[in-house]
C-alpha cells in the first residue's frame, strides 16, 4: 500500500498558517493512527537529518516544539524515537492558528470612547508595521443589527483568531446603590465574555474612559497589565503604544 506522506511545518516563531504554507516543509510524516487529542505517525527523514534539525535540538533542551500538520492542525511533540522513525505529538492550539490582526470591541451608546481608542489604536499600527516581520490589521465588531450574537459567526470567529482583543469597557449608565454600579455596554459584555473564555489573559486588553457623571469601579476581573484607565486623548495616546507592544512580544513580530 502506498504512503501518504503528511507535510510538517516547525513553528519556531508565530507565522500564520498561510504564510507557513509558503515556505517548505521540515517533516514528512505517515500517520498510524489519529485519536482526538494525539496523534502517532513515522517521520520518512534520515534520522541524521532529524539529529541535527534545530526543532530536534530543541526537543532535548526540555522545550516545547510545535508543529503544523496539514489536514490536522496544530501539534507539540510529546516523544521521539530516532531508531524506529516514531513520533507522539500532542494536539495544541498554536499561535500560527492565529491571524495577525489586533480585534476592537467598540460601542455606540457612548462614542467618544471608541472613537478615542480605534483613532489610537490606528495610529499604533501605522508605526508597528514598519517595524513588524508581517503586516498587523485590525478589525472590528459590527453593529448593523439588534439581533443577538450567534456564537458560530464570523465576528466570533474573528475574536477568536486575532492576535490581540482590545475592548472598551466604558460604562454606558449608572445603577445607583452603595457603592454606584456603572454598566457597560451589553454587546460588549457579550464580546468580552467570549474573548475571556477562548483566549488567554495576554491577548486581551480591555480599555476604560473616566467619566464625570459615572462613578464606581472597573467591572472586568483582569490584571491590571490588561487593563487601560484613561481620562482623554492625550493620556490614552501615553498608554496604548506600550500595552499593546507588550501584549504583542510573545509573537516575535518587531
């Protein structure tokens, strides 16, 4: 029966999974068998080759070396056995499933705050990609209909993807009581909510305006690394630029 060889790319630094596809493969793998979280396969290169790899070298330093395999996603390598050519990886969500987009959750009840945070956010971009090794974009949410968020939709999917959630979480009104209850806009508790559950605490930054006819505190439970309070433009524009280098560092993009 003849093999069918599987290509493998090595993911040594975050490259989206098309541009990863752009350059050649560094294994070619003939999978034994599949189960939901692992996979087993024989990689077809000469062990030497193997030996002197980067990835491999790496391997033995305890690192974590992750793969993309075509048709099956994302994977870490868990055992390697360079006598019998067998391979045990682990199924991961990688960062070259992500695209390199920064995602604004904006609202329309109070707009000077958007406006604000997507004018800054712009701005950062502008001077980031003449430094990025690719080309960062940004989207954002739609606010076209009144019907509810389906979970399964393209604006989630494009949470989902991005490198890096930006949300404003300034309040809209206040419940009064003691203390005050400010409330932030609904569609973006939605969004926030999702981005906090299918994305890590890194990838998200979550953005405030002071306001002088709404008090109380913050209501997102983030770190304060992944959170920005700021009074007007001028301030916003002294903290964006660094939150969001920060938050991007892990990707090796500048």
């Amino acid at each position: 029966m003849a093999i069918i060889a599987l290509k493998a790319w090595y993911i040594q630094e975050y490259e989206p999974i098309r541009e990863l596809e752009k350059r050649p493969h560094d294994l070619r793998l003939s999978k034994n068998s599949l189960l939901k979280s692992a996979l087993r396969a024989d990689f077809l290169e000469d062990s030497s080759e193997v030996r002197e790899s980067a990835w491999f070298k790496r391997y033995l330093d305890g690192e974590t070396v992750e793969f993309y395999i075509e048709g099956s996603g994302g994977y870490a390598i868990s055992n390697i056995d360079l006598i019998s050519h067998e391979l045990y990886f682990t199924k991961k969500d990688v960062m070259a499933q992500l695209e390199p987009t920064i995602f604004l959750c904006y609202q329309t009840e109070f707009l000077e705050s958007s406006e604000l945070l997507r004018e800054s956010i712009q701005s950062v971009l502008e001077k980031l990609n003449k430094r990025s090794r690719l080309p960062i974009t940004l989207e954002e949410s739609h606010r076209l209909t009144e019907g509810p968020v389906r979970l399964n939709s393209t604006l989630m999917r494009k949470i989902r993807k991005s490198l890096l959630f930006v949300a404003d979480g300034t309040p809209i009104l206040q419940i009064d009581g003691s203390p005050p209850q400010p409330v932030p806009s609904p569609k973006v508790c939605v969004e926030v909510g999702y981005a906090l559950h299918c994305k890590r605490t890194e990838q998200i930054l979550l953005a405030h305006m002071e306001r002088s006819d709404i008090n109380g505190q913050f209501l997102f439970d983030v770190p304060s690394g992944n959170r920005i309070q700021f009074r007007g433009k001028t301030e916003l524009n002294k903290l964006l630029p660094q939150a969001i280098e920060t938050q991007l560092q892990r990707f090796n993009l500048l």
